[in-house]
C-alpha cells in the first residue's frame, strides 16, 4: 500500500475547538504558537465541573493538531481563576455511579492529557493569586509566574484529602517533606518563594508576563521540529513517571475520603467556608 492510499482521519483545527471551548478559553495561533487563556466573560475563569471537564479535553485536542507547535497556557486578568461555589451544592454522596466515573475521569484528565497528549513544548503561566489548581500549569514543561501569584492546596483545609493533581504536584516539585508541609497547613507559597522552591523558572512583572512567554516560545520555534519534540519527551518524562506511579492512587483516595467523612455530603465534601 502506498503512503497516499493510507486512509487519513480528520482532525480538528483551531477553527473547530476554539469554538467548542469559547465559554473557557480564547486562543490565538501566529506562526506555530498557540496561546489559550483561560477566561469566564471576558474576566478570570470561573471553576466549576463543567471548567473541570473542559481542563481535561482542551489539551486531547490542541495536542494532536499538527498545527500546533508551541503552546502557551495562562489565565485572564489579575487572578488565576474564581470559584462557582454552586458547583459544590450537590453531594457525592447522592451522586450515581456513572456520574462519579466522570467525576473520577475528569480529575484524572486534567494532567494525564496535558502530559500524555501533548507531544508539543508548553509554557504555563500564572497571572495572579489563586486559592486552588495551578497544577496543570507546574506540569508545563516551563512555568513563569508573575509577582503576584500563589500557590496553594487548601484540600486539607476544607475537609478534603489533597489528591486532585495540586498536591502531586507539589510532591514532585517540592519534594516530599516540603510538599507534606504545604498539604497539611495550607500556607499559599508566594511567587518569589515558588521560584526559590523550584516551582516556577522566572518570575516577572504581570505586564511582562505573555510577552516573556512570547519571546521564549520564538525561541524555541526557531530549532528544529524534532528537536523540539523530543526535548518536550524528555523534559515530560518524569511527569508521565509520577502521573503512572501516583495519580489515580490520588484521585481514588481523595474520592473516598470525601464520600465516607460526609454521609450527608455537605458542600460535597469541601467546607468552602473555611477559606473565607
């Protein structure tokens, strides 16, 4: 069989999943590099279960689009996102089996696809302070924060086993004791802290923020295709390690301690109060 005979599948382009997540993301694509900013209404992103799925699946998509070949990933605004505190009214415990797998996919999602999925470079940056969920972001192959972000896990802290991907996180980066400090206490790490840690590779002014990301991925679109690949594999290694080795024990266990401490399941497990 002929290579032209091999039956190709179509994948979808910018033009496609733009719109599919326009209620998440915006994007814009110059010369191989694509830039999504997470956004609500034009201002920071709102996390709710619907953001949570959209995480997951916007980066199965941009990942096998050829078209793609520097991805840049950040927030809108002077916060990294906010919180839809409804998402939160419906109990796990009430919840079916079925929707619980989905609950348990999406979490997982999040960071294996960013990991698994994307072959091509990723610059995540953090535009602003956050009180969750700067995971997928740490997972970038380089993060660049700016001087007002934090990081944080406040599972802990609202009733909560810290095992959605943040506390991963921290562990791979941080290291095990320091990673079990921040876990149990729920201290946010400022930015100049994170770069000191190892969380984050430049902290810059928030003005500087998308242009330094701009000037890194140019950078990188000057080498070579393969060569930018097979860095992206290399430097993505061990996330894939700690994502095969951890995650789903994560996931499944924060689950489990959300359904058997609240048997009436208030807020679905998480005392939101607790942050205010």
């Amino acid at each position: 069989m002929t290579e032209s005979a091999v039956p190709k599948v179509t994948i979808p382009g910018l033009d496609d999943y733009s719109k599919w997540y326009e209620n998440f993301f915006t994007m814009r694509r110059e010369n191989g590099i694509l830039e999504i900013k997470m956004q609500h209404e034009g201002g920071p992103a709102q996390y709710s279960f619907a953001t949570h799925n959209a995480w997951g699946r916007i980066w199965q998509d941009v990942g096998r689009d050829p078209d793609n070949e520097v991805i840049i990933f950040g927030g809108t605004g002077d916060t990294w996102f906010d919180i839809d505190r409804t998402a939160y009214d419906k109990p796990l415990r009430g919840w079916t089996s079925n929707e619980l797998n989905e609950l348990y996919a999406d979490a997982v999602r999040v960071m294996e696809s960013l990991v698994f999925s994307v072959e091509q470079p990723t610059i995540g940056l953090i535009n602003g302070p956050t009180i969750a969920h700067t995971e997928f972001t740490l997972a970038c192959d380089l993060t660049i924060a700016s001087e007002t972000a934090t990081f944080i896990d406040p599972h802990f802290l609202t009733g909560v086993p810290p095992g959605d991907g943040q506390g991963l996180a921290f562990q791979e980066l941080l290291g095990s004791k320091r990673a079990a400090y921040y876990l149990y206490t729920g201290d946010a790490i400022d930015a100049r802290t994170a770069l000191e840690l190892g969380l984050v590779n430049e902290v810059v002014p928030a003005a500087d923020l998308y242009p330094r990301a701009w000037e890194l991925a140019e950078m990188m679109m000057r080498r070579p295709l393969m060569a930018r690949r097979m860095t992206s594999a290399i430097v993505k290694r061990p996330w894939k390690q700690r994502l095969v080795n951890d995650f789903g024990f994560h996931v499944a266990h924060e689950l489990y301690g959300i359904i058997a401490d609240n048997p009436v399941g208030e807020h679905g497990g998480h005392n939101l109060e607790s942050l205010d």
